[in-house]
C-alpha cells in the first residue's frame, strides 16, 4: 500500500513561486554591460536549444546566465546542499546540468558560440566587462 505525499508546506511554495528565471539581478547586469560595450542582443530566444538569456543574432554568439546553486556551480553558494528534500534537490540540479551540456552541445553543433555566466561571476565587474568584450569580439 502506497502512502500519500505529504502536502508542500504553504511557505516554502510562496518562495519557490517567487523565484524568477528571466529578467533575474545577474542577468540585467550583463544586459547593461553588453549593452555599454555597444553589443545589441534579443532577449530569451525559444527557438534555439536551452533558450538562451542573450542571443546575438549576426555574431552567432550566445550567452546564459546561471545562478549558481540551480545549475550545480562549483562556487560557496552553487556546492551548498539543502537539508530539506536533500535527493529532491540533487536530482534537480543534475538534471538542470545535464540539459545544460545537452543544450550547449546543440548550439555548437548548429554554429553558435556559447558562454556562461555564473551569478557569482557578476559580482566583479571589471573582470566580466572583458570577458564579455573578448568573446564578443
């Protein structure tokens, strides 16, 4: 005899909901940064594979922004484990890293260049303005 789930807690559901996958803090500033360089980009394309945060379309360059604990980054906060729901959550995240090669994989198959940008990254400003302008250029 199977067991019922139990319910999600109410406030734990009220955060998740609450966190966004498009127009996110690290994205928006490497938004600002590729736009001051003088790079012009579309925004969340869903016809290419993973949908990539910018996309620019005459370079054939792409690029995503990950937070770094929803993608299994390797930094302090990507490498925490959750207590709560602990194989819930490793599950999640190996599976997010896994459509990420997969998608990766299918961009550079169709031509197009791809960088990753980890929310950490976008701490340091200076370091990401050249990044940026390196693979851009």
């Amino acid at each position: 005899m199977k067991s019922k789930p139990t319910p999600p807690d109410p406030a734990r559901s009220a955060i998740m909901r609450a966190v966004k996958s498009t127009n996110t803090r690290p994205e928006k500033v490497v938004r600002s940064l590729a736009h001051r360089l003088g790079f012009r980009f579309r925004l969340h394309r869903k016809a290419l594979p993973g949908n990539p945060d910018l996309v620019f379309v005459s370079r054939r360059k792409v690029i995503f922004v990950n937070g770094c604990f929803w993608h299994g980054h390797d930094c302090k906060r990507g490498d925490r484990q959750p207590k709560a729901n602990a194989s819930y959550w490793s599950a999640k995240i190996a599976g997010n890293k896994a459509r990420d090669v997969k998608a990766h994989a299918a961009l550079a198959a169709a031509g197009w260049d791809v960088l990753t940008i980890w929310e950490c990254e976008t701490k340091e400003v200076e370091p990401l303005r050249a990044r940026l302008a390196d693979f851009l250029t």
